[in-house]
C-alpha cells in the first residue's frame, strides 16, 4: 500500500456551547488578536469573557489619568490565573477589554488591566458568553479613556 500524504486541518480555535462560545489558544497565539478575528468572524454583538491559562508574555497597565494613557509592564512565562473583560465594538472595529491576574513560578502576582498577551507553554482557555446588544466603546472626554456605552 502506498504512503497517503498527511492532511492538516487547521487547529480550531473555538467551538460553539450551549452557553457561548468556548475558546482555547495555543503557544504562540495572540490573545487579543484571535478574539478580535473571532468577534468579527462570528459578528459578536457583544460579551463577557473568563480565562485562564500560560502566557509566555503578558503586558500589564495601569491607567495615568493625567498622561491619559497607560503605564506599561511587561512579564514573561506567567501562569494566568484569571482573565476577565468584554467584547464590544469601537468605531466599526472589535474592542477588547480585560484584566487579568498573572502567577510567576515563586508565587507571586501581578495584575491589572491586559494590554498583550501571548499564549506561551500550554493553551490559553477562554469560555465566552454572547449577549444580544451591540455594544460600542466611546472616549469619555472627562478622563479621556474608552467607556462601556449602554
């Protein structure tokens, strides 16, 4: 019998539950990336998200509310102990808000609001619970960060 070539599927990113969506990323993956692509994909109206997982990188920020931006800090080969935000949309575009807290293999944590993260050693899983109503994200001119609108 002759050798068949091998046909690689590409690997699923997410799968439909009775509750959402379940997502599961591998290393190498872009967190923020992959949900922006499956926002769009599946045209999520909005949502909340919950994960957690390995990250090889995650930068973290804290909000300057004189300087109007965020302050960033950058770690590497983190255990994300939790991650938690929205899906929305900013003028026509997918917008993804989270905070995570991330573990270091001596136990210590840092946390705060979720700038990158790429999935490092292990996956990166993500359960997804869809909501009805668009949702936009505006500039709130009093302290000049992106708001939830409602």
């Amino acid at each position: 019998m002759k050798d068949q070539p091998i046909t690689r599927r590409p690997i699923t990113r997410y799968v439909k539950i009775p509750t959402g969506y379940l997502m599961v990323l591998r290393q190498g993956d872009a967190m923020f990336a992959e949900l922006e692509a499956f926002m769009a994909a599946e045209d999520i109206p909005s949502a909340t998200l919950a994960g957690f997982g390995f990250a090889g990188t995650v930068t973290f920020g804290f909000f300057d509310f004189a300087k109007k931006e965020y302050d960033p800090g950058t770690f590497e080969d983190m255990e994300m102990a939790s991650i938690t935000g929205t899906l929305a949309w900013k003028q026509g575009r997918p917008s993804v808000h989270a905070h995570g807290v991330a573990a270091a293999k001596d136990f210590t944590a840092v946390g705060g609001h979720l700038l990158a993260l790429e999935v490092g050693t292990g996956s990166l899983e993500i359960t997804i619970a869809v909501h009805d109503k668009r949702l936009e994200r505006h500039v709130d001119p009093r302290i000049g960060a992106n708001i939830l609108s409602l």
